[in-house]
C-alpha cells in the first residue's frame, strides 16, 4: 500500500490551471523532499519536479511543486491536450528506509 | 545520453525464480547508485529497491525484502535483479532506474522501458 495520499483523478479544459494534492507523514514529506513523475499512457514515468520545487531541463515551467508540512502539490498551469497522464508524487521514508511513491493521480483535460 | 535496457523478464511459476539485468551507458554508471521500480499491470508505482554507486548499500521494500537481491558489476556498467520465491504479487513491468544524489538521498531520475515478469501456473 501507497503511504503517500494521491486524488485518484483531476481534469480541466485546454488553458486551465490544476493541481494534485500529495498527503504524506513525518517520516517521508515531513523530512525530505518530494518528487513528482509524469507517466503518459504506454510509457515509462519520467521526472518532471524533483527536490519539491526544481525543474530537470525541458520541462516546461508550466509545472511548478511545492511543499507545506507533510502535503506537497504539483500545479499545472495552462492545461495542454498533451498533459493527459498519471502523475505520481514520491520521496524517501526515514522510517520504512525506502523510497515511497503516491497512489498517483489521473490527469484528463476535457 | 542515458540509456537503460532491461531484461530477463518472462513468464514463471509460483514458487520459481528470475534474474533480471540491466545495461547501462551515457553516463559515469559507478557514480551512481540505481533503483528497481515496478508496476503491476493497470496499478501505481511500487519501489522495489536501490544500490550505491559501489555496492555497498542496499534497501528493500518489506514486500520483496529477503526474496530479492540487489547487486551490480560496475565493471559491466551493469545492474542486477535476483528474484527467489516468487508470487503472483510479483507480477509486474520492472523498471531500471538511475539514482541521483540530491538533498539526502537518492532521486530516481532517468528509467528504462522495462521488463515484464508473470508469475503464473
């Protein structure tokens, strides 16, 4: 079982803004850094926001993460047709002393 | 660039055993320690576990912990998956990943396209 907290699903039409919500604990978003994967439909995830804010080189800033507390969200604005995907947040558990990922979240651009 | 191909998926019986492998290039492979990620089909990612760059280290998830075994050949550039006992549960695409240091630990960044392990009778 995922012990990071993900909404099953979110959707917007072309040119809105959406944002997933990522619920975690002390132990993992409480004391580390989040991460968050884009997996487009048949392909493997790719990284898309890591150390809770930074951006890898080619992802479009129309992405943006942030953390409070043991909660970390990905926004994503100026929703493109493209962005349909499942999104996954993820960081290190100090207590289970691995890696842990969300219950991922479905993102459909009407 | 980052390359990573899996293999030695395939199809085995409850109980039964699989090694996977991994070949890495594009990027200095013993400076980096590496995941294994798995998804079974239609479900969420499910980290499996992770190596340092020169092997000392090792993690497991509880669901795998004394069945699997992680380890590397840095002299290959290569990376390593033995499965022992397995189950149903462990049916899944298994993903090769890079581990990149960044805060505290190490952030799976770059992965391959995967290798699908059945197990089945």
């Amino acid at each position: 079982q995922s012990v990071l907290t993900q909404p099953p699903s979110a959707s917007g039409t072309p040119g809105q803004r959406v944002t997933v919500s990522c619920s975690g604990s002390s132990s993992n978003i409480g004391s580390n850094t989040v991460n968050w994967y884009q997996q487009l439909p048949g392909t493997a995830p790719k990284l898309l926001i890591y150390s809770s804010y930074q951006r890898p080189s080619g992802v479009p800033d129309r992405f943006s993460g942030s953390k409070s507390g043991t909660s970390a969200s990905l926004d994503i604005s100026g929703l493109q047709s493209e962005d349909e995907a499942d999104y996954y947040c993820a960081a290190w558990d100090d207590s289970l002393n691995g890696y842990v990922f969300g219950t991922g979240t479905k993102v459909t651009v009407l | 660039e980052v390359h990573l191909v899996e293999s030695g998926g395939g199809v085995v019986q409850p109980g039964g055993s699989l090694r996977l492998s991994c070949a890495a290039s594009g990027f200095t492979f013993d400076d980096s320690a590496m995941h294994w990620v798995r998804q079974a089909p239609g479900k969420g990612l499910e980290w499996v576990s992770l190596i340092s760059g020169h092997g000392g280290g090792t993690s497991y998830a509880d669901s795998v912990k004394g069945r699997f075994t992680i380890s590397r050949d840095n002299s290959k550039n290569s990376l390593y998956l033995q499965m022992n006992s397995l189950t149903t549960e462990d049916t899944a695409l298994y993903y090769c990943v890079r581990g990149t240091h960044s805060g505290s630990y190490y952030v799976p960044d770059y992965w391959g396209q995967g290798t699908l392990v059945t197990v089945s009778s």
